[in-house]
C-alpha cells in the first residue's frame, strides 16, 4: 500500500481516537502503527527492531530520568522542603503576594529552569516549588501549565537545549548561528506571556473573586501539614542545600540529568527516610507507571511514522498540493497552524520537513537559517499542547491535572499566543 494513503489512514485513527475517546489512546498507539507497518510490507521483524530502537531511546533520554527524578521529587514533596519555601515566599511578600505575583514567578520559575535545556527537568524543576502556591490560592493548574510552558518556549534558542540540537541537525545548519538568529523571536515572546498574564488573571478573578489566598484552602492545608508524618522540618536546610547542589549539576555543567536524580534520590533517602522509604517509593509506582506506558505507546507511533517512509510521503505530498502562490510562505502558515497541527500528529513531521522547506525558501532567495529560525521557540508551544507528546503526561501529572482536558484548553491559547508572536515579527520586520 502507498505510504501517503497509510499515513493518512494512520493520522485519521488517531485524531479519531482523540476525538471520540471510544478507546484508550495509547492502546491505539501500541497496536495500529504495528499493523500499518505490516501492510506497508515491513516484516515483523524489521517492525520489532525499529520499534525496539525506539523504545531504547526514549528510555536512555527520559524514562530512567523520570524513574528517579519522582523518587526524588516526591520525596522532596512528602519532607515538606517545597511547602516550606512556599510559605517563606508568602510571608516575605505579605500582603503583596496574589495570583499576579504568581504567575509571574511561575514564569521567571520556568525560564530559569529551561537553561538545563530539556523540558523534562524544567518540569521536575519548576513544578513541585509552585503546585503548593497554586493550591494555596486556587489558581487554576492547567493555566500555569500554559504560562510555564510559553515561558520556557520563548528561552528556547539556547544553543544547548535539546530542541534546539534536533532542530539544527534535521535543518543541516549550525546549533550557534541558529540560536542567535532565534533571539529576535524570543524577544516577541514577551508581550505575548504579558497578556497570558493579563487573560489568566482575569478568568482567575471571575471563578474566584479575589486575587489574594483562599481561605478554605489555607485551612485545609494546615490540616494537610500537621497530618504528614513524612514531614522532616528539621532536615530543611540540608534538603535545600543538596537541591540547590544537584540543580546546579543539571544546569551549569550540564551532568547526565539520570545521573544526577539518581545520586539524588539515594542520599535523599538514606537523609530523611533510612527506614521507611519504601513507604514513599510505593506512592511514585502508580504515576511513573502510566506515563512509562505513553512513553512507550508513543515510541511505538513514532517509530514506525519515521521509519516506514510515512513522514517523507506527507512531505511529497505537501508540494504537488500546495499551490505555487502559497510556497514562499509555507512555512509561516504552517508554523501558524502548528499547534492545532501537533494536537494529531507528532511534532516531529515538522523537523522531517525543515529540508523541503529549506528547499523551497532557497528558491525564493531566503536563506536556510530564516526559514527555520521560527520553528525554534514557537513549534515549543504546541509541544505541551498535545497528547502524542510525552513531555505533556509528565507536566499534566506535576501539576495534577488531566492531560485531554488540559490540550482543549492549551490549543486556543497557545494557538493565539503562537499568532501574536509571528504578528509580533511581522511587525517588527523580523519575518
């Protein structure tokens, strides 16, 4: 069968899936990019090791990182390390924290965070600090999700990050010369999470009526913190310090993220927990388990999207159906259509296409790197924005929330915020 037609096929099954919700997501994902890849005539065997090959990969870049970066992270939650902090921020401020203030260290929080250069540790970073604020103040999760992501987005062009890494080696160019074309586009970011800002405050205020503390939550914090016998008051200062020693590892001299939680998590342990700390183990088992399943649903998808010729088929197709008018700017019309693109479909269709675009954009007199410059802080807002990508389920459970829900409500918002920073450039003559 003709790859175009299969990655059609295959596409339309998983926005169906999306859609209807008649059938577990990842259940799709394991069994229908297997059978896809059968019919498109790759043997079992050829279809196992691809599918293998993947699986190794995103578990060397995300899954023993994860294992361990819960342990810890959890660990932290339980000895009251981040309610401690919490609580120090909202005394100092006093009468000055509220929602604003919020969301305004949720995005310093993240940007900050992002400097380690994966969206992974930025979540593990920026997460477990503010979820006890949000609480606190009843602000609604999801939307932090939203300003955390946009904020780390619009850091994206550090030449370090992993993002920018793929982008550079699937568009041929230089990580460097990449990564300084890309700050004009940060910079049109900030007006963007200004009104992120100004629209989330809002809505805060109707559901709610106040920008200050929630008083039925305070109270039943307080409960919460004098029920938790996993409470290590007295440890705080060591457990802060290690903190602070093993985010600096991650993101100054930039250590195997796996290695530094693993190291972490032991001396967290044997710190605070020498005997019971399988008690705090056994409450991480049921979360890393169901995102370890996506992880792998996903790497299924991805393995077989990438390696059975699904990607450069749509590419092809891409040029006979676009009409010649429209060629010169493709790739700012798509990279405006891209977070409702990426809700159905992997990112990494757009990276597979960064060379016909590059070729396209050649023939227009445009050079290489501002065709793809775009592509490396924006594509970054649809990439939380979707439930075929796994850094979603890992920032949906930090901050508690139900991945579905969440990207209904990230697509419009990233989808306008995304509109604002390309009117932004146009504006400014960056475009």
């Amino acid at each position: 069968m003709n790859a175009t037609v299969m990655a059609i096929i295959l596409v339309l099954i998983v926005v169906a899936t999306v859609v209807t919700k008649k059938v577990p997501f990842n259940f799709v994902l394991f069994i229908v990019p297997i059978i896809c890849s059968l019919l498109l005539g790759f043997s079992l065997q050829e279809t196992s090791d691809f599918v293998l090959e993947q699986f190794s990969s995103i578990m060397k870049s995300a899954g023993f990182m994860l294992l361990f970066a819960f342990l810890y992270f959890q660990m932290l939650t339980e000895a009251g390390v981040f309610d401690t902090i919490v609580s120090a921020v909202t005394n100092k401020l006093g009468d000055k924290m509220n929602v604003i203030v919020i969301m305004i260290l949720t995005s310093v929080i993240a940007a900050f965070a992002i400097l380690t250069g994966n969206f992974t540790p930025a979540y593990l970073i920026t997460f477990p600090i503010l979820v006890p604020l949000y609480k606190k103040y009843d602000f609604d999760r999801e939307a932090a999700f939203i300003i955390a992501q946009t904020a780390m987005s619009a850091m994206c062009f550090i030449p370090w990050g992993i993002g920018m890494a793929y982008t550079a080696s699937s568009a041929g160019l230089s990580a460097n010369e990449l990564s300084k074309a890309s700050v004009s586009w940060a910079l049109c970011f900030i007006p963007a999470i200004v009104l992120q800002w100004v629209y989330f405050g809002i809505r805060h205020k109707k559901r709610v009526g106040t920008f200050g503390v929630v008083v039925e939550n305070v109270e039943e914090e307080t409960k919460e913190v004098e029920e938790n016998p996993y409470r290590r008051p007295k440890l705080f200062w060591i457990n802060f310090i290690l903190f602070i020693v093993f985010m600096v590892g991650l993101g100054v001299f930039s250590l195997p993220p796996y290695l530094v939680f693993m190291a972490a998590t032991v001396v967290t342990a044997m710190i605070n927990y020498p005997k019971n700390f399988g008690e705090i183990f056994g409450k991480v088992g049921p979360m890393y388990l169901n995102i370890i399943v996506m992880l792998l649903a996903i790497s299924v998808y991805q393995a077989v999207f990438n390696n059975t010729g699904m990607v450069g088929a749509i590419s092809d197709g891409l040029i006979k159906i676009c009409p010649k008018f429209m060629l010169e700017y493709i790739h700012i019309i798509l990279l405006l259509l891209c977070v409702i693109i990426i809700y159905f479909i992997p990112f990494q269709i757009f990276n597979a296409m960064y060379p016909v675009f590059i070729s396209i954009g050649a023939g227009f007199g445009i050079p290489a790197v501002t065709i793809i410059a775009p592509f490396v802080c924006n594509l970054s807002l649809a990439t939380s924005s979707t439930p075929t990508n796994s850094s979603t389920y890992l920032g949906c459970a930090l901050t508690e929330t139900d991945v579905q829900h969440f990207c209904k409500k990230a697509v419009p918002v990233q989808t306008v915020t995304n509109a604002i920073v390309i009117l932004l450039a146009v504006i400014f003559g960056i475009i």
